[in-house]
C-alpha cells in the first residue's frame, strides 16, 4: 500500500473555491430566468388550449 501524501496527490489538489457575490447573482439570474420560461410557456400553453369556439356555443346554448 502506498501512502497518497508520498505520491504528492494531496499537494496537486486546487483549493477550496469561495463562492463570492458574483457567483450567487449569476445562478439567481439564472434560476429566475428558468423559472420565467417555464411559467410562461405553461401560461401560454394552458391559453393555446381552450377551444374559443367551444366556449362560445356553450354560452348560445345555455340561454
């Protein structure tokens, strides 16, 4: 067995990266851009789907 501190492998590792205010802004701008898309593509598909001409002859027929 070899011990990882005689091969320099724990030496070559990078250090730890401090997440900064750039780095939060950047992933809430693009969390709320997500969460953008996919409302108004729900919104607008959920619109795309109501018939207008099912809505009217229902309207005709009830009175």
């Amino acid at each position: 067995m070899s011990d990882l501190n005689s091969t320099g492998a724990s030496a070559a590792a990078p250090p730890p990266r401090l997440l900064d205010a750039k780095w939060a802004l950047r992933r809430a701008l693009l969390g709320l851009l997500i969460l953008t898309v996919g409302v108004g593509s729900m919104a607008w598909l959920t619109h795309a789907s109501i018939d207008p001409n099912l809505e009217t002859s229902s309207i005709t027929t009830t009175r």
